[in-house]
C-alpha cells in the first residue's frame, strides 16, 4: 500500500529525538517525510546526520530519503532559501515541528544566568516567525511544562496591525509564555490544540512532562474550532507503564567508570527492549560506559535505598553549602519495578542505578529517553549527554506524530463530505 507522504521540515531540531519520533510513527496510511532538519550546535547537527544515514542504509523502507541536516542560526535563517533548496512555495510545507531551547523555562536549571535563559526563552517567539515565514499547513511546537508560569519576555509583543485584529491582545496581554504562544498562533491564523503529555504513559520508562501546542492553518478547515489531538491520544495511552527493569535490566553490569566492549551480548525478550533492538545485529552494543566517581561518592551510593535520595545520606551531603535547596532528584536511586523519575542531564544529577553501585551508563540513560540501541550521538562525553538531556523522547514523540496523521486523516475527509455533491 503506498502512504500518504506528509512534507515535513524542523526546526530547533536538536539531536533528532522530535524528528525521528515522527520517522518511526508507523501511521498505516501517513508516512512524515523529513525534507530538512536545522540547528544552531555542531554536535547535535552531527548527531542527526549520522543517525539520519544509518537508518537510511539499514532500514531504507523507513527512511527512504535523507533529510538535509544544517548546522544554522535558526534567528537568521531565510526562509525564502530554504523553499528554494527545498523546491517548495510559502504555504505547501506540511508540517514545521521544533523544541526550541528550553532551559530558561525548565526548574531544574537554577543557576542559569538570568539574561541567558530570558534570551533562550525569546526562542518560543522566534519559532512562531519561522511559522508566519514558512505558512506550514500544521505545525507543532514541544517544550517544557514551565513555560505555563514562566512571564513573556519584552519582545513578545503584537503589532498594532495584530492588536487591531485581536483586541482582546491588548486588554489581555499573556501573563505566561504559554499564552503567548497561544495567542500568537491564532493571530497568525491556526486553530490550535494543545496540552501537556507525560511520556510514561507513551511507553517510555520515564515521567518526563513536556508541553505540546499543534496547529492547523485555518483555511483548511471547515469547521472552527475543531482541532484536538486528545481523542487520538487517548486511544494511544497505557497504563502498564514500562519499569526500569524491563528497560534496561538485560543490559550487561559495569563497573564505575567502566565500559562495555565485549560482542557477547544478548538481548532479552521483553517488548521493549525488542523495540529499541530493531534493525540491530544481536551482540552489537554501544556506549554502555559509566562516569568515573570518586570513591566516596560510590559510598554514599551503597547507603541510598531504592526510590531515595540524597535525603537518605543527609549528613554526609558536606560538600553542597545549601543542601536544603538541592533538586530532589540528586543522588537518586532508581526503582526497578517503576518508571524512572525524569531523565535530565543523569551524570550531573547522578542518578544510580537500582541495583548496581554505579552511576548510569550512557546507553542505560537513552533506553530510559527512549532512543534506539543503534543511535548514537557525537561530541564528547558531556555533549552527548546534554543532548540526550535536551531530547524528546522518540516513541514520545511517535505517539504523537501517529496523532497528527490521524487528524489530518480526519480533516481530509471532512473536506471530501463537504465537497461531495451527495452531502448536500
């Protein structure tokens, strides 16, 4: 059966988590063709190539053509030449998806400089340009729960022209991002959806909240109003969530600061790990490497139980000058019957293992995020694991994508019936 292709471009597009969700949705009739896929940070842009060519040479019917992959300025891009590149006219891209940058939003990054994170807050508004440039049919745009209480920045502001159009603008200007956001997309003319989806109950292993906000371009639309994606995600969900165990119990034990580079690997038989295995040769196993920690550090690991925390260790915790105000997820020890906390930056938190005295190990970190076995990602140790850190989980993201399909699907017939002479 030959699908649906959808013309797909991103935007803030990272290490490719977002994209590749929508690359893996396995919709029966919508197939997401990624056209061309930017960001602004070398290594991210490497890691996406790298992983956008090995899928093409090892699953060609899942990634027929390879996306360009650019290492820009998403601020400065020119939409005009990406059209061109693209061979396509303001308004028949398909849909633009993007993450823009969301530490300034995120509560876990308390010691970020205040003018940084207002000006990678400023990014929300700069994805919304590209928008208005691109004229997407739909587009969808992820980040973090925070932007629901973080306050605009200076610059999101509407013109006179849009004030004039939507006066309610004025009188009610957006006390947080997400109503600008909101606002935003309906000035540029999109019936919009959106909500906040936690990705354990997508498949993932982890509690990971991340704020979705899609819309479709008004005019192809006969019905106002009439634009959700809950009823399809609803139809998605589990409530059998995927523990720690299941994730990532058959992976080989390491030692602190070790790592694996044996090819006796073997897979178990759960489903998930059969999902994260595909397209791999069985014995093939990469990145399963732990961070070296001092030897007092693995101490304290051994006395934190399963689900505790620093709290367990309080009156060691010497070295942190204000303990009381340190995230509750530092020096975390998973549990293996449950769903990991959040994954964020894992080495930095210092998440431990359930059951072994060590830190994570990067390829444990990216089975707990949802990436395949087989991605990889560039850089050195600490870049790849911030990138991992910034990521959407992919089967996330491909839960969400196989909404999007499903609404399109629905929008297209909707116009067939009131085309259709018999409907009259």
């Amino acid at each position: 059966m030959t699908k649906v292709e959808l013309k797909t471009g991103e935007i803030f597009a990272g290490a490719g988590g977002l994209g590749l969700g929508f690359i893996l949705a396995e919709h029966p009739i919508i197939k997401f063709q990624p056209l061309f896929a930017i960001d602004n940070d070398a290594n991210s842009v490497s890691s996406y190539k790298h992983n956008m060519n090995w899928l093409h040479q090892n699953a060609s019917s899942v990634l027929p053509q390879k996306p360009g992959v650019f290492n820009r300025d998403v601020e400065q891009l020119k939409i005009p030449s990406v059209l061109r590149w693209a061979k396509l006219e303001a308004g028949e891209l398909d849909l633009l998806i993007g993450g823009p940058p969301c530490q300034g939003f995120s509560s876990s990054n308390k010691t970020s400089k205040a003018d940084n994170k207002t000006d990678r807050n400023r990014l929300t508004k700069v994805f919304f340009d590209k928008v208005n440039d691109f004229q997407p049919k739909m587009f969808l745009i992820e980040n973090v729960q925070g932007l629901r209480w973080t306050k605009p920045t200076d610059d999101m502001a509407f013109s006179n022209a849009q004030e004039s159009m939507f006066p309610e603008y004025a009188s009610h200007p957006p006390t947080n991002v997400r109503e600008f956001l909101i606002q935003k997309a309906t000035a540029l003319g999109y019936q919009i959806w959106h909500g906040i989806l936690d990705a354990v109950n997508f498949g993932v292993p982890q509690h990971r909240l991340r704020f979705f906000l899609f819309g479709v371009r008004q005019d192809l639309l006969t019905k106002p109003n009439s634009i959700s994606l809950i009823s399809y995600l609803n139809k998605l969900m589990i409530t059998d969530h995927v523990s720690v165990s299941k994730a990532i119990g058959d992976l080989p034990e390491v030692g602190n600061g070790q790592s694996w580079n044996d090819d006796g690997y073997h897979p178990s038989e759960e489903e998930y790990v059969q999902k994260m295995r595909n397209f791999m040769v069985n014995g093939d196993l990469y990145d399963h490497f732990t961070t070296k920690h001092a030897d007092y550090v693995i101490e304290r690991y051994k006395k934190i139980p399963e689900g505790q925390n620093w709290k367990s260790i309080r009156n060691e915790m010497t070295n942190y000058k204000t303990v009381e105000n340190t995230h509750s997820n530092i020096y975390r020890r998973l549990k293996r019957d449950e769903p990991a906390n959040t994954i964020s930056h894992y080495r930095k938190s210092m998440l431990i293992h359930p059951t072994q005295h060590r830190g994570l190990s990067f390829r444990e970190a990216c089975r707990l995020q949802s990436f395949p076995d087989w991605f990889r990602f560039m850089g050195t140790s600490n870049q790849q694991q911030q990138q991992l850190a910034n990521a959407v989980p992919p089967l996330m993201a491909s839960k969400v994508a196989y909404s999007i399909a499903e609404c399109w699907l629905n929008i297209q017939s909707e116009e067939i019936r009131e085309i259709s002479p018999t409907s009259c």
